[in-house]
C-alpha cells in the first residue's frame, strides 16, 4: 500500500500493525488495540502505519467520547479515560476529563480512592476502579520483575511544610490582632459617644455649629478616616497578603513535589531509590529530591509556579516575565544556581564514596517544571530543564545510558544517605 496523508478509514484498517503479524482494523474489532498504541504508532518510522494510527487514533476518540457521553459504563482503560471528572472542587478543571487530569498530574491514586468510597456516580466509581487497577498493576509489573517498586524515603515534616505550616500561624495571628484591634476600636469608640451622649456635651455642640465648621468637621473625619485605612492597610493587610501569597506558594510546591515523586513512581523500579527533602549539614534550606540511580545521582529542584507564568533560562541567569519584559530573578530565587549548589554539596558530601569506589559519575542537577503549562524559554542553560509531562521520556532515555555507578558504590551511597532519615 502507498503511503497516503489522504488514506481512508477502511484502508487504514487493512494496514499491518509493527509486529505484521496482525491488521490494525482486526486488533481495534477484538480489543487489543488502544490509543496508546496508536499514539505509538503516529511516530513509527512507517509511513503507512504513521498515516492509519493519526486517521483511526481519531476515528477511535470519537467513538469512545460517543460511547461514555450516552451515559454508558466504561469497559477497559481507553473508556475510563474519557468519563468526565466530577470533583472540580479541587482541581478547578470543570468539564476535564479523567485522561486529561492524569496526563496533567492533578489527580492521582488518592483521588480514584476517594471516588471509590463516595460512590457518587456510577460512571465514575467503574472508571476510578479500571484507572486504580491499572496503577496499581503496575507496581505488581515491577514487584514480578524482581527489582520492585520505587524506594521513596521522605520525613514526615519538610522544609516546604513547615514553612507552609509558620506562615499558617504568623497569618493567623496578624489576622487575630487585626480582629482584637478593630473590636477595641469600635467599642470604645461607642462607649466614648454613648458617654457624650448622656452628657449632652456631643449634641449641644452640634448643634451650636454653623455650616462652615460642619464643613471642616466632615472633611477632617474623612481626611482622618482615609489615613487610617492607609496606615493600616500599609502596616497590616498588606502584611496579611504576603503571609496568603506565602501560604498558597508552599502548598503549590508541597503539591509539585508530590506529582514529580508520583511520575517517578510510574517510570521507576526498585533499582533506583528517592531521597525526599533532604538536609545536607544541618542546613536550613532541603533538597527536594535526590535521585540514586545505576546511572548517576541526580538532584532535583522542583518549580510548580501557575500557569500564566513565562520564565527564560540563559545559561544560569533566571528570568521571570512582568508585563512585557523578562525581570532577572535574584540569586537567593534563582533555581537554577540553587540546585547547582546543592549538586555541589551534595559532591562533596558523597565524595569519599565516589573517590574510594573511583567512580567518575557526577552529581547531576535538574530543575522540573511540576504545572506542565508553564512557558519556558531555554537558551543554551547550564542545567537540564525537564517538564513533568516530559518525565516518562526522559527517564526512558536516562535508561539507556550505560552505568556508571557499581552495585558496591550504589550500597554505600544508599546506606549514607539513609542515616538522615534515621535520626
């Protein structure tokens, strides 16, 4: 068969899947054929099969969204896949589908949980169940291999929690003082003219004004009372606004830490183990994530600002898009000459090993973007830039580099960055 950007659908069918052992039409008649697959197949180097994968990859979206809008219950992945997800509340996404939350890492095995034990919808209770089994079958697919899963080693409390949890107490306080401030306020205010009240001074002396000191009466009330709100606004809410900002942004970064480690989860086995904020000498600030792997050490920092932002990365200057123009980020907020840092560190505190076991394999920093919708300009940056949707391919060529660190040297490594977590 010619290759075609014009196939027709009947055509596409009859096409010999990569293995020729079977059509495309008979494996999509008997099941075994998903939208996976046929995203696969879109970048075969085939032509013929790239053009029937994009022509019934489409055909087949239709008829599964078709099929689950008719209010049907999902049979197999591809089905759960398209059913509405219901609770926007947290992922103030209305109308995305299940698909869409999963391929954007906002919904994870906590949520299909959830479903599970709400029961709210039937649709949605049988594709929680499929998309809850298959995740979970994949960690069985690890364990049966004979690496099992993903180790992951994390403290209760980190560094982006207690930070989260310090301004939830500061922001609590300046809120209470404010309330205590302004109750005060308007009780003795009250008291002070109910008294004046009584001792008819206030009225009498009202009344005795001519319209020219009402005037300057009224304009010295609004005058004072302008101030005031200016002060306070100055000295308090704004204050309040930094402590929300800060609020919102700790937990922003406590959420992309939890997706990266998850992603990981689903392209990693138990040959590699995850360090989860981990403090090197006692310093204040952690390392969100340390990657122990065959290949290498990697240590991770990870961003997860909203999706309106546009950031440009040049070499190791970090800038950050304002209005029209892109604002150089200071040092102390740089990413990339924060997770530079912490390679180095974390160098020299595994130096010893690596000298003693003459392994060569450096301590990698990678800066990943955890909102997969932030725009990212990278020119020539000293660090690898990842996106959390990126992930699965760029741990499936991380795969393919040969290894560098030996079984012995990997132990060793392991077992020192083990005893944080044992303190």
């Amino acid at each position: 068969m010619s290759s075609g950007y014009f196939m027709q659908p009947q055509q596409a069918r009859q096409v010999k899947w990569i293995d020729g052992n079977r059509t495309i039409g008979e494996m999509l008649d008997d099941g075994s054929m998903t939208l996976s697959m046929l995203t696969k197949g879109q970048e075969c180097e085939n032509p013929n099969i790239k053009a029937a994968c994009s022509i019934l990859k489409v055909e087949r979206e239709n008829q599964i969204k078709a099929y689950i809008n008719s209010g049907k219950m999902p049979r197999n992945l591809d089905e759960a896949r398209a059913v509405v997800w219901p609770y926007d509340k947290w992922t103030q996404r209305p109308g995305w589908t299940i698909g869409q939350l999963l391929d954007n890492h906002e919904i994870g095995q906590q949520n299909f949980s959830y479903a599970l034990y709400q029961h709210w919808n039937d649709q949605v209770y049988q594709a929680s169940a499929i998309i809850l089994s298959d995740l979970l079958n994949i960690e069985r697919e690890k364990i049966i291999s004979g690496n099992g899963p993903l180790l992951v080693e994390q403290k209760r409390s980190s560094f982006m929690s207690r930070e989260g949890e310090a301004a939830t107490y500061k922001y609590g306080f300046w809120m209470g003082m404010t309330w205590a401030f302004w109750t005060v306020l308007v009780l003795a205010d009250i008291g002070y003219l109910a008294y004046q009240i009584i001792a008819k001074k206030l009225i009498d002396g009202l009344l005795s004004l001519n319209w020219f000191s009402w005037l300057i009466v009224i304009l010295g009330v609004a005058f004072g009372s302008i101030l005031c709100v200016k002060i306070i606004n100055r000295m308090v809410f704004r204050r309040i606004d930094s402590l929300e900002l800060d609020i919102r942004k700790h937990k922003a970064g406590q959420i992309g830490e939890d997706k990266v480690a998850d992603e990981l989860r689903k392209n990693l086995d138990g040959s590699c183990h995850l360090f989860r904020n981990y403090h090197i000498n006692g310093k204040k600030q952690d390392i969100d994530e340390i990657l122990l792997s065959p290949w290498g050490v990697f240590v991770i920092e990870i961003k997860n600002p909203s999706g309106n932002n546009a950031f440009e990365l040049c070499g190791e200057e970090f800038k950050k898009r304002i209005g029209n123009k892109y604002v150089q980020v200071k040092d102390k907020r740089n990413p990339i000459k924060q997770v530079r840092g912490n390679a180095r560190d974390l160098k020299c505190f595994l130096e010893p090993i690596l000298s003693e076991n003459a392994c060569s394999a450096w301590v990698t920093p990678i800066l990943i973007w955890a909102n997969p919708d932030v725009t990212s300009y990278d020119k020539d940056c000293v660090i690898d830039v990842w996106k959390i949707n990126e992930l699965s391919r760029k741990i499936d060529e991380l795969k393919q580099r040969p290894q560098k660190i030996s079984d012995k040297c990997y132990k060793e490594i392991e077992k020192k960055l083990m005893k944080f977590y044992e303190e």
